[in-house]
C-alpha cells in the first residue's frame, strides 16, 4: 500500500540532514563523566581505565563523523580532546571542591560526584564546550541536552564559565549562550542569564550577560541583557529583575511586604484543593 503523505517526506529532506544515534550520545557521555572520575567499582582496575578510554575515542570520532567531519579531523579533533582530559580533570576538580566546601550538606566528595545535579550539569558543559569550541555544534548541544533533561540546568555549550564555579540544587537554571561567568561564582535555583530581545538579526551580538568574579545570584534572579555586568563581589537577591549592570561589591535584593493575619479572619481562604 502506497503512503498518501509523499510531501511530508519530501518536505523532510529540503535541507540537508545530519543523523546521529542519540543513545549513543547519552551513552557516550554518561560513560565519559564516570571515566573522568572513575564513579564504578571496574575502575579499580587500571585496565579497565584504558580500555574505557579507547571506547570511548573511538566512539567519539565516530559521532564528529555522524556531524559529517572528515575522518582525519574527527581524529584530531578526539586526540585533542583526550590530551586535555587532564586539564579538563583539574579544572572540574576546582568545582568539586567548590561544591564541598560551600555545602554543608555535602558530606563528602564522593557524594557530590555521584550524587549532585549541579556538579553532573557542570561537567557535562565544559565537555560540550570543547567540542563547541571545535565546531561539533549539533553533537556539543545535544550532549547539553542530555544534562538539561536530566537535571533541569539548561547550559548553552558556547556560554564561557570561569573555575570553581558552583551550582547549588540548580533545578531551573538558565544560562545562555554568550553568557561569561567569572571565577568563585555561586548560582541557586531558578537563575536566568538570559537575552533582552530575541531576534535572528541579533544572533551575532552579545546578548547574555556578564558575571565578574567572586559573585553570588540567589534563586529565581532574573539577569538579562549582553551589556549588563554584574561587578565583582555583588551579591545578588533572589527574584530581582535586573537589566542594567550593578557595581561592584553591591548588594542587590527584592524587598516585598508579607502581612500576617489570623486564619480565623479568613476561614476560606486557604481551605481550597488543586
């Protein structure tokens, strides 16, 4: 039996197309966060490690190919990236200890490498920042996507973030792509580092915002705007609105009213269901 929907298929192919296993993205990812820091019991086994490493650069330059690179650059591209896991190691490690030592619900590090949303979201980004940096757009946002789904911290891979960066619960995170973040920053819950507007016109320019070193932004800020610095040392309130840059070492915060009356003046009020 012939299909009657012919258009829908040809429609589908008026671009060229770029197809990617994305199992074998998440996989790829899931497993390279575990090698990094060796979250399984198997890496006790030095051999392991090594084997794991190979897979995991075979697999690599076989998804820079699925992005259609040439073998020979997804090659270089994989070489690269594994001699900078070190590096890579060190600069996450900077995170890690971030996390510990600001946390007093952190009981140790091995619980916040297995156990942290925020510090998985943190990982998961500066491998998709490489592999943006190399021009593996599409491979580099779906392995941020991969992150967003399962934690709920939406990170563009192109946004620049400084070390010992710090994430706390993270649930509902914005930040996009030409954000630049500092160094020592701390973010909450709900944090936007958004755009003013959203034009395609725009696509070039710098709409997201800056963070200087040293800044805290407590949950549900909302910071927009590509000219917008918010100054070393501030610390910023939860669910203020800025737009406008903030000087260093302030401190900006949203005073609301909060009225406190007896339940028996409002005996309905609160009796109702969802």
């Amino acid at each position: 039996m012939k299909s009657n929907n012919k258009h829908i298929y040809q429609a589908n192919f008026l671009e060229k197309k770029i197809f990617f296993d994305k199992k074998k993205i998440k996989y790829w990812i899931n497993e390279m966060t575990e090698w990094l820091f060796c979250t399984q019991k198997e890496y006790i086994d030095y051999h392991f490690f090594e084997e794991k490493e190979q897979e995991l650069t075979l697999l690599l330059i076989q998804l820079l190919e699925a992005e259609q690179f040439a073998k020979e650059d997804a090659t270089r591209i994989t070489t690269d990236f594994f001699d900078n896991c070190e590096k890579l190691h060190h600069v996450l490690l900077n995170d890690l200890n971030a996390i510990f030592e600001f946390d007093p619900a952190a009981k140790s590090k091995n619980e916040v490498l297995i156990a942290y949303p925020g510090f998985f979201a943190i990982t998961v980004h500066r491998i998709a920042f490489q592999l943006w940096n190399e021009n593996a757009r599409i491979l580099a946002r779906l392995i941020a996507e991969h992150a967003h789904s399962k934690t709920g911290i939406d990170i563009h891979p192109a946004a620049t973030i400084g070390e010992h960066f710090l994430i706390d619960h993270g649930t509902g995170i914005v930040i996009g792509e030409t954000a630049i973040i500092g160094k020592h920053v701390k973010i909450y819950q709900g944090v936007t580092l958004g755009a003013l507007t959203v034009t395609k016109e725009a696509a070039e320019e710098k709409r997201h915002p800056t963070i200087e070193d040293n800044v805290t932004i407590y949950a549900n800020a909302t910071i927009l705007g590509g000219k917008t610095v918010i100054g070393q040392d501030a610390v910023i309130g939860g669910n203020v609105w800025i737009t406008n840059s903030i000087p260093p070492k302030s401190l900006v915060y949203h005073k609301s009213e909060i009225n406190i009356k007896s339940k028996e003046q409002f005996p309905e009020a609160l009796n109702f269901s969802i």
